[in-house]
C-alpha cells in the first residue's frame, strides 16, 4: 500500500498489518499494586465490577509502516465482526482491505 508521509513528504510502500494490544505489565503501576493490596485478606471483591458492556465489536486499526524509513502509522477503520487483509470476500458483515 502506497502512502505520504509528512515529514519527509513523499509517498511511499507501507507494510500493513492489523494493531494488536500489547502484554500488559504484570506489577508496574502503581494502580495494580494499590488493587492487589487492597484484594489481599478477608472481604470478597472490593472495587466494583463493570458489567454493562455494550458494544459487540472493536474498531479495526491498521498499522503502516513504511519500508524505507520504518515510521509507523495507525489508521483506524470502520467496525466489524470478522476482518483480514488480503483473502476473498466472504459476503456480509466482513471488511477487506
């Protein structure tokens, strides 16, 4: 995929791939270490527990990165249930880039 990056301000192949979240760290922040001290003992769950979840997707975002200079780009598509790149279209409720 063909692309303009700005601060060079030419337009160049970029590699796509779909963005994926990262491991998360397992004691870093200090919120997860006041969380696990405040869970430790007797007591049951302490903080309250989100369970109105509304949405049935995630927005898809792509990550470009270009091949010559190796900046990355994130562009965020549409939602939709089942998503590749490359591959035939199956019909509806899919998205092809």
């Amino acid at each position: 995929m063909s692309r303009l990056i700005a601060r060079t301000r030419k337009h160049t192949l970029h590699k796509v791939t779909q963005y994926k979240k990262g491991k998360e760290s397992s004691l870093a922040a200090q919120g997860k270490r006041r969380y696990d001290r405040k869970q430790s003992g007797y007591g049951g769950q302490t903080k309250p527990v989100f369970h109105k979840k509304a949405k049935t997707t995630k927005k898809v975002v792509l990550r470009l990165q270009c091949q010559s200079c190796k900046h990355v780009s994130q562009h965020p598509i549409k939602r939709c249930k089942h998503f590749e790149i490359g591959g035939d279209k199956k019909g509806t409720g899919t998205s092809l880039f």
